[in-house]
C-alpha cells in the first residue's frame, strides 16, 4: 500500500529478489504513483489498483504499508479488518494514540505488525549487535550516530525552473530529520544496548528556516544501562550548495574499545585490546534482508528476528516529543526564522 519513492526504490525490488515473496498487488489511491511505479517495473507481472475494496479482493497475503505516514494508521486498520500481518514503513504514525490504536488493532487480530526499521538488517548494523553481545568492546557506555546530508538539496530544475524540491519538503513536513532518519538511530541503539532509553534531551538549529520543524537536530539519551547515546541529524547540510556532501558514521565505543563506522569513506573497524580488524563495509540500509527475515517469519510464525510495533512507537515517540520540544523552545525564544 503505497506508491511512492520508497516503495519503488526500497520495498518492490526487495520482495523481487526475495524468494517465497511474490509482488503480487500494489495499492494507492494516486494514479500518477501507479503508473510511476508500472513504468519503474515494465517486466513485473503486479496488478495496480487506486480501488482498495479490489487491492484486498486480489488474493494478498501479507502487506507493506509504504504510504506517507498520516496514511499508515487507516491503511493498517483496513489489513487488521482482512487478517492480513503488516511491515509498516516508519515513522508508524504521526502520534503516539494513532500508533498505540494501530498496535491494539492488530493484536485484537491476532496479527503481527512489522516496524520497517530495514537500518538494523544492513550487514554493518548486524556485526556491531554481534560484536556488542560477544563483548568485544567491554561495556558499550557511549554511542555516537550522525547522518548530516541534504536530502537530494533544497532546489529541483524541473524543465528549466528551479523549485523547492517536493520530495525533501514532504519530509520536512513529516517532522524533519529526527523523526525521519533519527528514528533509525535511536532504534539501533536500544537494538545493540538491549537497554531502554530512560531520559533524553533535545538541541535544535534552523539552518533551513521555512520549516516548523528544526533541519539540524542532537539528541541526549540515557540507557537504563548507562550507556549514552548522542544523535546528530541534519536535512541542511550543504543542502543549497551546488555540490552536496554527506556525513554518515556511526561511533560505539566500549569498556575495552570501539567499533567505528564511516558510510562514505567506507570504513568500518573493530579496536581493542587484540588489535584492529578492518571489517567490509556496506550499506546502511538493506531492505533484502529485511524482506528475507519477513518472508522466514511469515512461512514459520516466528517474528522475532524483526523490530516490534512498540519498537516503531518507542523510536517515533522519542524522535516527536524531542522534536516538539526543540520547536517550543524556538517559539518562546523568538528564535528568528518564518514560523
Ligand atoms: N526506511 C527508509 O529508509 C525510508 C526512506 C524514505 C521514506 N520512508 C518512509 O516511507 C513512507 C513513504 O515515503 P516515500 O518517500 O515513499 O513518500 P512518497 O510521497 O514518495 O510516497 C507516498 C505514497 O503514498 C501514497 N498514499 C497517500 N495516501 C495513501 C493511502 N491512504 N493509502 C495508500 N497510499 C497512499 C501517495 O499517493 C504516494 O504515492 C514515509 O513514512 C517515509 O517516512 C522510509
């Protein structure tokens, strides 16, 4: 269900490659997305409706909601209403009540709903666990993850005009970059510490002023463990500069060493008391094998290898509220900027 972006590029060739899964039908309400989505994959075989009474008359097993986020709690009501188990793109839902209703509607069912966070299936994100539970590093006690990039920039030349790129501004409108990517990150670090984030704290820029929502954003938190994780976040990095550029790393850093990650130099690395291993980097997505830990929990009824519904609520609940604070912080600063 859905059309979009993400849907094309992440989750349909992802259930392409994955045996035991068929595309079988997509769903969205947007012709233009339907006819996007049939060019993008002229030698499939998929029926596309902008009807869902026939989307769910078509003979479907399982669904990937893949629309905006204001859509996914109807969408995830209508699977619950035909037994169908749902992986839902995050954030789950624009707020905590949406998303506790779309949590307590697929129970009622006896359904399992999936929490797309496809970051902890890259092969970089399933070492660090591995290396995290064997104890390589001691005690992980600090956590640092940054992803600073433009978002494809402010700007798109569309036939010779320039405008706002539509793409970056729907996801600024979604909440901006914590709520979008930042919930990745504070998923991985309850993944990788097993520990729950019990206090946590906010700090905001505007580098791009149009938006309610902060385009650079930190956030503090701390385990229940004593770790303590910091997320640095930004959709206006370089985001007006001809040439864009990105920074992407993660830091884990342990009683007795680190694990470092560095996405665009390419370098991922294991310190401690043994040495240095350089280890092969990849991705930081990987939406094949969330697809192949999809369709093994699908054929034998075990879900656990996969991100939880309430795993989706705790990241966007942290990622909204630290967000919404960061906002009424701005407003009773009279901090400069649009809104
Ligand atoms: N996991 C990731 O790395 C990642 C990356 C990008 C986006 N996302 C998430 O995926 C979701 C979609 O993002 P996108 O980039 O594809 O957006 P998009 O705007 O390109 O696509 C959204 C699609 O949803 C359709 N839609 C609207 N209402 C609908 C409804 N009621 N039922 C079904 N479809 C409906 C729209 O017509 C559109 O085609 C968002 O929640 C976004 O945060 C995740």
């Amino acid at each position: 269900m859905g059309a979009g972006v993400i849907a094309r590029f992440g989750h349909a060739p992802a259930i392409l490659e994955t045996p035991g899964l068929v595309l079988a039908s997509v769903y969205d309400p947007s012709p233009e997305s339907l006819a996007e989505f049939a060019r993008s994959f002229p030698a499939v075989e998929v029926e596309t409706f902008n009807n869902r009474d026939a989307f769910f008359a078509s003979g479907i097993d399982a669904v990937s909601v893949c629309s905006s986020a204001p859509a996914h709690p109807s969408n995830v009501r209508d699977c619950a209403a035909h037994g169908l188990p749902v992986l839902c793109e995050k954030p789950l839902a624009m707020n905590d009540a949406d998303i506790a209703a779309m949590i307590a509607v697929m129970e009622e069912a006896h359904l399992p709903l999936v929490a797309a966070f496809c970051y902890r299936f890259s092969p970089v994100a399933q070492t660090i666990k591995r290396l995290v539970d064997s104890g390589a590093i001691g005690a992980v006690r600090s956590i640092r993850l940054i992803y600073n990039w433009s978002l494809f920039g402010k700007y798109t030349n569309d036939g010779g005009q320039w405008h706002e790129n539509p793409y970056r501004v729907g996801r600024m409108l979604e909440g901006g970059p914590m709520v979008d990517c930042g919930v990745h990150f504070i998923d991985l670090a309850r993944w990788w510490t097993g520990s729950e984030i019990t206090d946590y704290k906010a700090h905001a820029s505007w580098v791009d002023e149009e938006y309610e929502a902060p385009s650079h954003i930190w956030l503090h938190a701390d385990h229940q463990n004593g770790c303590h994780t910091a997320v640095e976040t930004s959709f206006a990095f370089t985001h007006t500069a001809k040439d864009p550029v990105s920074l992407f790393t993660y830091d884990i850093i342990g009683t007795n060493g680190a694990i470092r990650y560095d996405r665009d130099g390419w370098r991922f690395e294991l310190r401690n008391g043994d040495g240095t291993q350089i280890m092969p980097g990849s991705s930081e997505k990987n939406f094949t094998g969330m697809y192949h830990a999809w369709a093994r929990a699908l054929r034998t009824g075990d879900f656990s290898e996969l991100p939880t519904g309430r795993d989706g609520m705790v990241a966007t609940r942290i990622a909204r509220t630290a967000t919404e604070e960061c906002i009424r912080l701005r407003r009773s600063r009279h901090i400069p900027g649009k809104p």
